[in-house]
C-alpha cells in the first residue's frame, strides 16, 4: 500500500541530498518520480540543491493556492503520455503501463495544510507514494502549517540528524541577519529576497536558549 512519509530535520540534516538519492534509486530501476518544491522558496528557483553540489530541477513548483493533487494529476498524465510515445513503449516493453512510481516534495514545510490533505488524498485515493522533506519549526520553534499537518497526517515519519555547533544533535533553526541572531520578524524569510544577508545555523537547545537569552517564540 502507497504512504505518505514526512522526513524532517534541522537545517542542513541532509534533506535534500536524502531527496535526491531517493529519486536515483527509483530511476535506477527504470521507474518514473516527480519532483517538486512550494514556489515560495525562491532560493535556487526551480532548482533542488544539496550542500554536496547535486542539483535538478524540479518537474514543477506548488503555487501557495494550487489544487496539489489536480497538479499531480496533470503532469502524472504527462509522464504516462510521455512514455507511451517513446519509439518502443514502455507497456510493450514490460507489459505494464507507465506510470509514476512515486512524487517527492522538497520543502514541505512551505506547503499549505490543504495541500498536505491533497498529499493523503494522492496516496490514498491515487495509489502513489510520497516522500516529503522538510523542516518542523522556524527561527521561533513554531511549527510551520505544512509541517504539522504532515505530522499529523503521515503514515510514516523519520527525523534527518545533524549537530549544533557544540556537538549536540540541532533540533532549532536559529535565524541570522547580517551575521546576529534575531528572535523577531515574519515567520518566512528567504536569503535572495531580503536587504540584508538571511542566514540559519541548526541549534541544539541549550545553545538557543544562550543566543536568545532564554525568549521562546518571543515570549
């Protein structure tokens, strides 16, 4: 049966890299995948990058008001098109049909709740798969909307690791601008569209709670 798995995880845990290796493994075996991010993440446009230098581009990006599985219905109908028309056709070549093998969203925190409903409903209702990457909280340690309902939601969750500065395993995203932390400010901020350089460092607890001089979600 198809799942919907959500694999979070500070930033820098490898989100990404952990992407893209899942979408090789499935064209290794000659299987079909798309790829796709939330438009709102303008770093890289329609690129997915890993800190390792492997980037591709995605098949499409999620509009914050699009209808996500009439979105996946129409470039999964491309897929199956694409590969009927090909000089010798998949069906005649394996005796199935083509078809796309699993959907993959990069920053799915980004994601509004109904589309993370859409995300169930392509699983449960199409019977594919999805493998969603994303970060549980902003420079607050609020939830973003897209990542709790995936935790709500998914069949299956896995936390990406990575460590603090200190040593510890990071579990906040502590956010920066022009090299100070700040613990005020929209809960989206995206480097390439501020005045002033936007950075995040993975933080442990303890060490948050140094920078921030104790404050949680401003309080």
């Amino acid at each position: 049966m198809a799942k919907l798995y959500f694999r979070y995880g500070a930033m820098n845990s490898g989100k990404s890299t952990s992407l893209l290796q899942a979408a090789y493994n499935y064209e290794e075996r000659g299987q079909h995948v798309l790829l796709a991010k939330p438009e709102v993440d303008t770093k890289g446009a329609d690129q997915i990058s890993s800190r390792l230098g492997v980037q591709r581009t995605v098949d499409f990006l999620i509009g914050p008001d699009a209808d996500l599985r009439a979105l996946f219905a129409q470039h999964r109908a491309r897929v199956q098109s694409r590969a009927e028309d090909a000089l010798i056709p998949e069906s005649a070549a394996t005796g199935a049909a083509p078809d796309v093998a699993c959907l993959l969203i990069d920053e799915a925190q980004f994601l509004t709740p109904a589309q993370v409903n859409d995300l169930l409903r392509i699983v449960v209702l199409d019977g594919i798969p999805v493998l969603a990457y994303g970060i549980r909280t902003d420079f607050q340690t609020q939830a973003f909307p897209g990542s709790r309902r995936l935790l709500e939601l998914a069949h299956s969750l896995e936390e990406l690791k990575t460590i603090c500065r200190c040593g510890r395993k990071a579990l906040f995203n502590a956010r920066l601008v022009g090299g100070r932390f700040v613990f005020d400010g929209d809960q989206v901020a995206i480097d390439e569209l501020s005045a002033d350089r936007v950075t995040y460092e993975s933080m442990c607890a303890e060490c948050y709670l140094r920078e921030s001089g104790g404050r949680i979600l401003g309080g």
